[in-house]
C-alpha cells in the first residue's frame, strides 16, 4: 500500500496553470500533487556567442527552490555562493530534455531560457520542472510563431517527464516524498510521446535486475501518456 | 497624472493569502496590485550563536527575485555565486524592521527566518517584504504559542512598510515601478502603527526640502494605516 | 551626560588634512574626532559602459575598514573573499550621495572614483567618508578644471553628513562608538547645504515618533554647517 | 565501419596497473585504450559527520581532468575557482555507484575518498573511473581486512561501468572520443555481474526507442562481463 | 646615476612613527621614502587550532594594499573576492621574517596578527611590511610582557629587511619603484643583525652569476645595520 | 646520515620520459626519487592580451598536487574553491623560472602554458616542475620550430631547479620529504647552466649565517649540472 492511498499505477493530480506572471513570454505553474513548480520562458533575441553564425536557436534551463519549499528549509544558495550539485545536475537535465524537443533550425539564432523554480517540494520536482517546462517553452515559442518572428513551427510531441520505482519492493509510478526517501531504486524517464529522451535509473545503495526495469518503463510510459494530455490541454 | 490612474495618495489593492504552504511555519502570498510576494517563517529551536545563553530570540530575513519576476531576465544570483547588493541592503531592511516589533525575550532562546522571495515585480517589493513578513511572522509565533512553547505573546501591533515619493513633482503614494524608475525622490516607511521603525529618503541624482519630506511622511502615515489593517485581517 | 563630555549639539573636532598622497587626482585624511578616514578619488577617462555614448560622467565609491581600525580586529575583508553586506551598504550610500552633489553632464564621459577607508574606527566612519570623499572629489574636479578638461563646475555646495541619536533618551550630535553601540534610535543624514540627499533613521530593536524624527533633524542642520564649512576650507 | 575499426561490440584494450603511487591504501592506473585515469582510495577512520554513531560507513568519489588530458587546453578548475556542472555530476554518479556495491555495515564507522583523476582522455572517462575506482577500493578494503581492522567482507561482485551508443545509425560498445561526439544517443551502464546500478541514457537533440535502448542494454551485458574479469584479475 | 640621484648604496630616508592607532596594541607608520605601510599587531589569547596545547605561540602576517596607493588605481580585492597571488606570496613572506624572529616558547600559547596595509607605494612595500611589522611586533609583546602575561622576552635582534638589485648594470640598495620596474635582477634580503632569515633573488627575464649575487648580499647587510639601528630607536 | 643513505651530495636518481601524453604538444614525466610529475606544454596561436601587438611571446604555468599525492590526502583545490597560497607561489615561481631561460622575440606572439601535476610527492615538487617543465616546453618549441612556425631558437642551456638545506645540522643536496620537514634551513634554486635565475632561502624559525649560505649554493650547482645533463639527455 502506498502512503497516499493510491494504486500502483496512479499518477497525482496534475493541474497547469498558464499565463501566471505577466512579464515572461511563457509562464506557467504546474502542481503535481503537492509539489508546486513556477515555470517561465524568457526570449533573447541572441543566440549564446557559440552558436552566433549558425543559424541555430538554443534552449536552456535553470532550476533553485525557494528556501522553504522543503519540509526544513534549505541554505539558499545565492548566500552560500554556489548551486548544489543537485542543482546543477537537475538544470543540465531539464535544459538538455528540452532541447531534444526543438527543430533548432526552426527556432532560428535566438535563446530561450526556461527558469523552474519549486515553490512547494513534494517529490518528482524535476520531472514536474520538465513537464511545466515545456508548457512554458511553448507559450513563448507560440508568441514567436504569432510575432512572424518564428515561421515553422519548432516543437512537436510535447517532452514530458515522470518518476517511477521499486517502493517496499512495489513497481509504483509518480513517487511522492515519502516514497522517493525510501524506495531502493527510482528512474526518471523523460520522453516524447512514444519516443525515449533521457533514462536515469539509479539504485542507492542497491542494485536492479533488467526485468525490475522493464517494469519501471511500462509504468513510465503511462504516465507520460496522461502527461501530455495535460500538457496539450493548458496550451490549447 | 499617475500612469495607473490612481489618486495621489492612494494605494494599489492590496491582498494578503495566508497558509500558502504546507511546510513552512507560517506563510503568505501578498499581492500590492501587480507586486507579488511569497513570504514564509521557519522556525528554528536554536539561537544564533551569538545569543546562546541570553534568553534572547532572533528575527532575521532572506529576500530573492525570481529571475524572471522582473519586466527583463535577471541573473539568478545562486548562478552569479553571491548576492548583489541591493538584495543585501534589502534583506538587512527587513531583519531590522521585523525585529523591531518583536519582544526578544518574550520570543525566547529560537531564530525566525523569514524568507521573502518576489515571484512577480512592479516597484515596492522591499515595503511588500516587510508588510508580508510580517504576517508569515505573526502566524509562526500563533503556531508556538498554541503548542505553549512562548508563553507571552511577542509581537505587538504589525510592523508595515510603503514607499512616497515625488513623481512629476506630485507627492504620490505607494510607487509602482514606472512611477519609481522615474521618481526624482523616494522614500521608504516602516513604521509600527504610528511610530516609526525605518525612514529611508533617498534622491538619486537630486535633493529635496524639509517640506517635501514631511508630506512624504503624512502620505506613509495612511498608507501603513490601511496596510496594518489588511494584516490584522489576514491573520484573524 | 554624553561619554566624551559634550554638549548634546556639540560635533567632535572636525579636521581634513588634503593632499595625503602623491598618486591620487584628490585626496584627504578626515579625522572626526578618532574616527579617521582617507579618502582617495581616482579619475578614469572613460564612463563605465552603461554611460558610453550619453555624454553622462559618473560617481563612484568604495568603502573598507583595515582590519585593526576597530576595538578587536575584524577579519579582512579580501581574505574572506566577499565584502560583508555593512560595507556594500554604506559604499552604495557614498556613492549615491556624492552623485547627488555632482552635474553629470558638466562632469563629462569619465568615472570618478572615490575610495574611503577607514585607518581608526571610533563610530561615523559612513558620515565622514561621504564629508572626506566630497573633499577628495572636489580635489580630482578641479584639476580636471584647470587641465582644461572640464569647462563648466560639475560640483556645487558641499556634501556633508552627520549622524544622530537618541542616546540614554536625549538627542544627541554625532554619536561616538560609546553612544552608537547604546543608541536606541540612530540616522545619518546627507545634505547639501539646507537641502537634503539622503535621510536613514533606524531603530534597532525600537520604534521612534515623529517628533523625535524632527528633533534629530535639526540638530543633523547645526552639524552639517559645521562640516560644510570645514570641506570649504579644506579646499580653498 | 568505426573510426578506430573496432567490431560493432568490441571493446578497446583494457588494462588495470595496481599499487601505482606508494602513499595511497588503494590505487591503480586504469587504460581503456587512450583514455587512462589514475583512481586512488584514501581511508579515513571517522566517518562523515552525518553518520557518526550509525555504524556506517561511506564511499565516496572525486573527479578531476588535468588540463590538458584533452585535445585542447581546458581551463583548470582549481583556477577558475569551483568545478563545473559536468565534473559535479560525474563525481556524483561515481560515488553513488561504488556506494552500491559496499555493504556499509561491514565497513564499518569510516570512510574511503576514491579520487579519479584523468591523465589523458578518449571518451568513457566516467565509466573508466567507475571501474578504476573500484580496484582502487578493493585494494583499500583488502588492507583493512588484512589489518583486522574490517571483519566480514564489504565488497561483492565488482562495479563496472561502460558506455554504448548509437554511432552512424548503428549500435556500439565503448565509444571513443571521435564517436562519443558524433553520437546521436548514448548511455551509461554501470552493473555489478548481471545486476544493474545506474543505467544513463540520454539524446542530445534527438530521440530512441525502447528497441533501441534494449540493444545497447544487451551491448553493456557484454562489455560489463569483460570489464569484470579485468578488475577481479587485476586485484587477484 | 639613479633617478633619485642617490648614491649607490644610499637607503631612502627612513622614519618610523609609533602608536598611530589608539585600537591595536602595537603600531607604527614605517616611511621608507614614498612608500608608506600602516603596521598593526594584534593580540589574541588564543593559539590557532593546530597548537592547542603545544605551549607554543604563533605571529601571522596579513599584506593589503589600499586601492589608490599606487600610480593608477587597482581593483580592490575585497571587491575582487579574493586576494592576488602576490599579495598572497608577500603576506606568507612577512610572517615567516617575523616568526623566524620570536621564541614561540616564551610567547606562549597566544596569536599575534600583524597587518600591514600599504597607504602608499613606491617600491619596496614588502621590506617596509617586514621592517615595519617587527616594531609593531615588539611593541605588542612589550605590552605582554608589562602586563606579566609573558615573562621572558621572545623577541631578540631586530627582523629587518631591503631590496637590493641591478638597475642599469650597476648594483644599488633600497630600490624605488622607478628602479624596481627597470631592474633586470632584484632580491628581497630578511635578515636579524648580520644573520640571514629569507633570500629571494629573481631576474625577470635574465639571469645573474654568483660574483653579482655577493655584491648585492653586501649592500643588503649595510641598509639592515640602518634599519635595525631605526627600528631599535623607535621601538626605545 | 641522510634517512635515504645518500651522501650529502648525492641526488636522488632522477628518470625524464617524454611523450606521456597524446594531446600536448610537449610533454614528460619526470621523477626524482618518489617524487613524480606530469609536465605538459600547451601552445596556444595568440599571447595574452597585453603583449598583443608587441611582438613578444610568453610563457606561463600552472601546477597542482593531486589529491593522494601526499602521505594524508588533501582537499582537493577545485572543491576548495580556490588555489592555495602555496600553490600560488609555486606556479609563479615556475613561470617566472621558464621566462627567464626564453628568448621571447625568438618565440613570437604566441603563449605556451606548461601545467605541472605532481602524481606522488616526495619533497622539491616544485624543483621537479621546473626541471620536467622545462622539457615539455623545449618539445613544444621543437614542434613549432619543426612547423616552420617559429624559425629562430628561443631557448638556451636548460633551465634546472634544485634544493639544498641544512638537514640534522649538514648541509645536504635534494632534501627527500623525510628531511624537507625536519631541515631547519632549506633552499631553492634555479638555474640555467652557470647563471642564476632564482635563489629562493628561507629558515623556518631559525637563521643562517653567510657562509652556510656559500655552502648550500656550491652544493646547488653540483646538483643543476645533473639535472641539465640529463635534461638534454631527455629532449636528444
């Protein structure tokens, strides 16, 4: 039994809010059960200096979480003059799942910045980050595209991403806290539609057999699929 | 004329959403027209170091920006590896202000960390700060006391903050950003119901009369009026 | 009683001391009774970025304390790798109050830049680097006037300032360390003359009337006299 | 066809020269084919603070490219003042891998750093420190065995690790540097014997099917199995 | 001839002024010509960490240099956030001259921070620290010793020291900054009477034989017999 | 008697292989005793900035320890955030050592950057970069001179670095670890053939007199007419 009651299967309730702050070009806030995570997309008209020349566009992310969005707050880590290394880990996924969604032929010598910033910690927030990320990317691209400043369109299936893993030796998807602090092993898959973006199946401690994460990508490859229902109906 | 059609001394609606989160000791969302601020206190059962052994509590407070909270994309500080400082200046505003209207020994031998974070910028998000943290404060010090932990109630009438100053030549009160990125002086008020916490005039680039700051002072005085009331409503 | 046996409107003894070092455009060494301060202002030819092209100069300072300029040492602040969130403040305070005081466009696409530091600490090292660095600065102007570099005086009547207090309950001019540690209330107050640039009242731990507020700025006008007079004598 | 002409499954030359610097408890010199890594593990007797009075030990890992290991100079990190994001997480997952394959109970209240510093680099250097790093613990381990300082044996089946790909359309083991850059999809698998630890797999601007990931998986089983016999016989 | 029109073995006018800050309890303003260095001794009763219980005291030195001391104005490091390698190279110098100089027997378990803080430059900042600090130094201990806190005295001949160097093929002592950034070969010489503590002989670009070396060794031993003779009359 | 059973003048074998690494354009790995050092010389096409123009090339280095060199480990410099001091002074110190043996007309407008790491220390590490340094940059510069790129020969007689110190009261050539910590004198020298570059003495709370200087010198050149033979041996 999980400690929230639901089935093995059972993602948390997911609700996307658009348009939440009036000055970024993409914005929303998506709340995956009780982790809450504040989306937005900010357009620069340049390319970063590696790319000038090119004719390609870039996305890329960053990701912190409010002090308190954690059951005991957190050092913030503007005062401790560096990000985390969880923190950085976390932004290099979220920026390099992102890019695997764009024609950045399409996008054109431009950079899109997707900040994830967690306002309520509840387990999964980097899949929730991806997720809402996404969300956000596509309003901003949408503004292009309305612009005339962006002609094809550079995004297709949406990129979602959802946690699944073996709790008290249950396959179980979408874990909350209480879950992630104790199951053995947990995966992070991010995908598009059908198609595999980034795999992380990690064991703390522990080790998994290949039929244990056979299991985990059936159970992933469901929530994505509710996902991107939910992600396509806050852009529509 | 103001940009935003109000009266010269009248406020932006105010708004003040309390239990925001479910981790934090007591929180708020407060909304002064388009400024938005997340505001949580953490409890913390030890002192600074500093004040072991006084019987001595401790109110101190971090303040951040989203990066995109503001009309352009800001560095994230935690990226830039340390605070500017304006965000010191601030933060040290707000510590000194709270702790103003605290009676430490009442509080006893524990440290209050309020954390301000602006999830959305228009002028004013120091005075949004305080008056914000003010109620985060204000419902963690509930939270002792109803678990009997303080037994004297330490906070006495609340501790509100809201800028004057002269825009076009008019005395306005509670600037919104493009009333403030043009105003020749401005002036932050702290005060605690009629008494004073913190003046803070400043003229950037310009100087200004003895006069000019005494109806400066008489705007603050009703705006903290009307301030201190939506508090004491938040936290009935 | 006041520790130092002054009257309550009595200032310390004033001194500037010009032209303390050969490499500075200005120069001065303000001694305000033990609190000494040098100030150096150090003239570029060009503006910082943000200004190239606008025809505007710029003011600049920087504030530090040597590490044995206090009562017991303090650790320098070049070996904790970070200038502490006082210094930030005050050198941001420096700086705007002397811009203040400066006509931008007459001063031309340069930076002058004023540093202040403190060789002994006896309370107001602020106040009297903002009246040094105004000494140091006339200095670096004029010999940019008599070069021929700058037609029109950039500069007009001196910028001073002055702290003030309640200290055991009475007000008091230009508070020492031994007044300042006891202080309930305390503000500086920067002017120009008998206008004002910047007025910072704090009461740490306390709340203050408006009364006392005006009571403390009458005597902030006696002391400002004084030490605009002795910046005009300094440089004559 | 590969740029190095290997076979579509074949691994490059491995070899695992231990006890290569005389101060460390564990040390090897790990060549897969051009890159060479030097792992050493360092015993502490306390173990981390966090663990004190558990009875658990703690593995953990650091990772480090000479500056010019690469083709090209890279910017030393001690220089530029902290670790890049890339080093952060390598170090991470070399950590957390080496952690799965300890029993922290037998080792007891103490801790082993594995370093892993690469000498020259060809692509792989995670998965060579990963497999370095684990002889070098072996070795550290035998020691305390030896001195009866650890009783039950910590370690069981070796932690290997290997990269495998999608280079030119076409699924390979053990990317050099030439395919490791051109690869549409790679992944990193890191097993002890037929058990899985951590699985990495990532498209950098693309996308793969579960097909696909089925095949490399099956790649990773055999290279695992080679790296395995290298290391037992490299500590035997 | 040298710029100054000095003689070859002529040091610059020498002064030594004590007691020049009421905080510290030892000090002196050493002018050696035009370069200037504010000298501090500060007294901790406390051992750093790594003597606790040794019986043995500790004497550090700290090197700044205020921004405006030189020609053209240099970043400050607090700014910076961190100090220069030379600062760092220069500070370990002067406390490893002074630690060479004292009995840390006889000193005790205690700490002594000499800060030497350059308010102006013109060659040789390093000697004057070094000379400078010993006063500050003697001063401290006398202090000690007054009190009865130290018994024996610790300190014995005077750590003093003088660049010496080949300007225009000719060797010359006590080099101004006009020689020092023309001389092809300089030396630092620390000395105690007529024993030697550091050499440090660099040609930038060039190089020296052993005959040249001799000959500046001699003039070093003619400007210590000086300083030491300056050093005693003010510390009388 | 020396703890390693060296006469007094009798260095540890000392072995130079080049070529260790595919990438740089000069490399080697020399040992002297346990002390091993990974050289590599790095060319890059264009000087430092401020020799742009000039003509003139430069020559610059970089030196690390790896974590487990030492008998304990060390932090490693990367996650501390910064070089240490020592550090610091020693790649100075190689830097200035290899420039002064440069003809830096002769090498052009470019930049060789020589990075030193010690794989195993065992004392005189920087004695051995500077030694091993100077091979990697006689490669590089070969490379450029084979190329065409570089017609006349920049550099000369090699440039060679040795300790010398009083160890148990003698006077001793190459201190090993065991006599580096215990030498109450110690030295370092630079040399390049008969002439000197670098004479570095330091007596670590003690002195010297002038004569042991003489002898320490004497001993040094005996050990840099080694280090040069087998220097040329190396790059033959």
């Amino acid at each position: 039994m999980r400690p929230s009651g639901r089935a093995l299967d059972e993602m948390r309730p997911v609700s996307i809010e658009t348009g939440v702050t009036k000055h970024a070009e993409g914005s929303c806030l998506i709340r995956v059960g009780d982790t809450h995570v504040l989306c937005t997309a900010s357009i620069e008209d340049r390319p970063p200096p590696f790319l000038k020349g090119t004719g390609l566009g870039w996305v890329t992310a960053e990701y912190g979480m409010l002090p308190r969005s954690t059951g005991s707050r957190m050092r913030r880590e503007a005062t401790a003059g560096k990000q985390g290394g969880r923190t950085v880990e976390i932004q290099r996924l979220i920026g390099r799942s992102l890019r695997a969604g764009v024609d950045r032929v399409a996008l054109g010598e431009r950079q899109i910045t997707v900040d994830c910033d967690v306002l309520q910690a509840d387990g999964g927030t980097r899949c929730a980050s991806i997720t809402g990320g996404w969300v956000a990317l596509r309003l901003a691209v949408n503004a292009l595209m309305k612009a005339g400043d962006v002609r094809t369109n550079p995004l297709g299936v949406p990129v979602s991403a959802v946690s699944c893993g073996l709790y008290a030796g249950q396959p179980v998807l979408d874990l909350d806290y209480p879950e992630d602090s104790e199951a053995g092993v947990d995966g992070n898959f991010v995908m598009s539609g059908e198609r595999m973006i980034e795999v992380q199946m990690s064991a703390e401690g522990a080790t998994f057999s290949r039929t244990e994460m056979e299991t985990l990508l059936g159970l992933a490859e469901k929530g994505v699929a509710e996902l991107s229902a939910a992600q396509l109906a806050a852009v529509a």
